[in-house]
C-alpha cells in the first residue's frame, strides 16, 4: 500500500491509501510501553568520580571513573 500511495498522483486515492496504512497499523502494529526504574542512588563525599547518566539504571555504575578520596 505505501508503494502504491507514493507513486499515485490522485490526491483521493493517496488519502485513501495512506488512511489504509494508518488503520493498519493501529490494528496490527505492536506498542512501546515505557519502562521507569523506581530507584535511588547515594554516595558519601568522600566518593568521587560519580555522574548521572541519562540512561539511568540501564547504565549501570561505571566504576572505573569513580575513586575513593580520603581527604573528603
């Protein structure tokens, strides 16, 4: 249907078509359910080298950035 909608050049029948795919896709297509991760992090001052990430808990920590400082 996409092929056949890109190539008309009969406004109706593009809409037509294009309505097509769209009730297609609605009826037969899958759905993206968002998934949030319910946690905290927390660290002492004297741990340092620790970011937020944008990714969250998918990241997981990055220990090889973060150190120890004893001075605080």
């Amino acid at each position: 249907m996409m092929d056949e909608a890109v190539a008309t050049t009969d406004f109706a029948r593009r809409r037509m078509l294009y309505w097509g795919i769209q009730e297609a896709i609605h009826k037969e297509g899958g759905a993206a359910i968002p998934l949030f991760f319910n946690q905290l992090d927390a660290k002492a001052n004297y741990v340092k080298g620790v970011a937020p990430s944008p990714l969250g808990a998918l990241k997981g920590g990055a220990f090889s950035e973060i150190w120890l400082d004893r001075n605080g």
